[in-house]
C-alpha cells in the first residue's frame, strides 16, 4: 500500500525547483497547502502565490 504526504510533497516540489532554478511550481491545491503558502511568504520563503481554479483540481 501506499502512502502520500501532501505537505512534504509540496515542500519537495519548492526544493527542487529551488535547485533546478525555476521561478515557479505547480502543485495541486488545499487549504492546508494554501495556509503553508501564506506563512512562507509572510516569512519570506517565497514571493507569491496564486490559486487558479481553471481545472478540475485547484492548484497552487
């Protein structure tokens, strides 16, 4: 069986972009990813983010 983690997939997806220089990531949103979101840009971590709902899922 197998498990995810959505918040460490989140901050996997930032790591990593952060590494291949990428100055965006798409991941697929929640209101606990978009709460995550607001404190790393209220701390600095990241400069934004934006919710688009244009697809089935949300993302982030």
């Amino acid at each position: 069986m197998m498990y995810t983690d959505p918040i460490a997939d989140l901050l996997t997806r930032i790591r990593n972009a952060l590494t291949a220089r990428h100055t965006q990531v798409v991941v697929p949103s929640s209101k606990l990813k978009v709460a995550i979101a607001k404190v790393l840009r209220d701390e600095g971590y990241v400069q934004g983010y934006d919710v688009t709902k244009d697809r089935p899922q949300p993302m982030l």
